[in-house]
C-alpha cells in the first residue's frame, strides 16, 4: 500500500506562502519563486538580529560619549575611570543614565575623575 503526500505537501506549500504573504509579484503566487524570497528574507532577518545589536552598542557608546563630553571628560576616560573605581555597569544602563538621569550620570563622571 503506497503512501499519497497531498496533504503534508499542500501543508509544506501552506507554510512558505504564509511567510511570503505580501511580497510582491510571483514572489507571494508561485511556490517555487516564493520558497527562494522566504529562504533569503530568513537569512537575512537572521543577519538582522546580529546587526541590530552592534547597531545598538554603537548608538549606546555615542549617547555616553556626549554625556561624558558635558561633564569634562571623553568616553575612553569615562570607561577607564569607572573600570579602575570598580563601577561596573553596561553601556546600555550607562547610555540610559546619560539621557534620562542628567544628575544621576555627572555623579559618575566625577566618581571616574576622582579615580584617573
């Protein structure tokens, strides 16, 4: 007795089309066509994922920056500092000090002055 594949074959075709929903063209109709867009859209939200983070430490480092530049000192200064002084906390929460906590990060600073 042979074993027919309609159902999981139009299940297989079902999953790619839903993930190609909205693309363009013969790329969200035709199987083929659209297997090839949703196998490079992945890829590419893979490769995403990893530069969304470097895009975010970047984006931390340059909001530092400019927070240590207003209290006197360069970033490379201001992470030293803080490293000898045994302060140790990301770039994230450093970068979020900067913007919304003004008094909070000049307290810092000073704390990485006095340790240079």
């Amino acid at each position: 007795m042979r074993i027919k594949r309609g159902v999981n074959a139009v299940k297989k075709r079902r999953k790619i089309f839903k993930l190609a929903k909205g693309y363009f063209g013969n790329k969200s109709k035709n199987y083929r066509i659209a297997r090839e867009a949703v196998m490079k859209s992945l890829s590419y939200a893979y490769v995403g994922r990893k530069l969304r983070k470097r895009d975010m430490r970047s984006l931390w480092i340059a909001r530092i920056n400019a927070g240590a530049h207003e209290n006197g000192l360069s970033y490379s200064k201001l992470i030293h500092g803080l490293k000898v002084a045994g302060i140790d906390l990301n770039r994230k929460v450093l970068s979020d000090l900067a913007i919304s906590d003004a008094e909070g990060f000049a307290a810092l600073c000073e704390k990485a002055k006095a340790a240079l």
